[in-house]
C-alpha cells in the first residue's frame, strides 16, 4: 500500500468491515465491497488499524465519516476501531437485521439489505467527523 492513501480534495467514507469466518461476517465484508464499488464509500484494511499502520492511521483520522460494519455481537470491528482510538464512528451489525449467525447465507438479498442499511446510515449522519 502506498503512503498515498488519501489524495482526494474531499476526505473519503471509511468502511471497515469484520471478515471473519461466519456467515454473517461474510455478508459484511461483501457489503462494504458492495458500497466501495457503488461509490458509498471506501473499504479499508482493519488489519492496519489493528496493526497501528501509520498511512492508515492518517487517513482513518482524516475520514469524512467511519462505518463499522460488524458481522455479529461480538464486535470486533467497534472494539478494533476504539482500540486504536477512534469513538467517532457509525456501526451496524449484521445480526440486528434479523440475520442470525449459522443460519444466514451470503445472498444477494442479504448483502443488498446489508449495504442499504449501511447507506442509510451513512447519508443521515453526513457531518464531516473531528477527531
């Protein structure tokens, strides 16, 4: 990754998403894939936050709006993202929209809901974040 994470004039919506090996995890990492193609935002590495990655850390503190998008409760996107020292941020998780983990497949169907969600969130909260 180059130290050029964030060269745009307006700073980008940071997606963050659990990719863990549950189903539901799986849902969140396709949604944030989702958004980033559609242009809802930009998915970014929690790797490198958790790791303390400094370009990544820059451009995660110079983001117009974070999203964590957890798959289930126990969060480890929201607690990586408070770990490195970021409280400004919109989370969601998968499985309060009625997806549980075990049971609920990665459809379409299920990553669209996910996504729109997402977005939904998203445009109600369009303030630039202050860290």
């Amino acid at each position: 990754m180059s130290d050029k994470v964030c060269e745009t004039s307006a700073a980008p919506k940071l997606l963050f998403a659990c990719s863990g090996a549950a189903d539901v995890g799986e849902i969140a990492d396709r949604a944030a894939r989702k958004m980033t193609k559609e242009g809802a935002g930009k998915m970014f590495c929690l790797a490198g936050i958790g790791g303390r990655v400094e370009p990544i850390m820059k451009a995660t503190v110079s983001a117009a709006q974070i999203l964590a998008l957890d798959g289930c409760g126990l969060d480890c996107v929201k607690q990586s993202l408070e770990q490195a020292g970021f409280k400004n941020y919109i989370h969601l998780r998968v499985t309060d929209l009625d997806m549980a983990k075990g049971s609920s497949p990665a459809t379409n169907e299920h990553i669209d809901r996910v996504s729109q969600k997402a977005q939904e969130l998203l445009s109600a909260q369009p303030q630039e974040r202050k860290s």
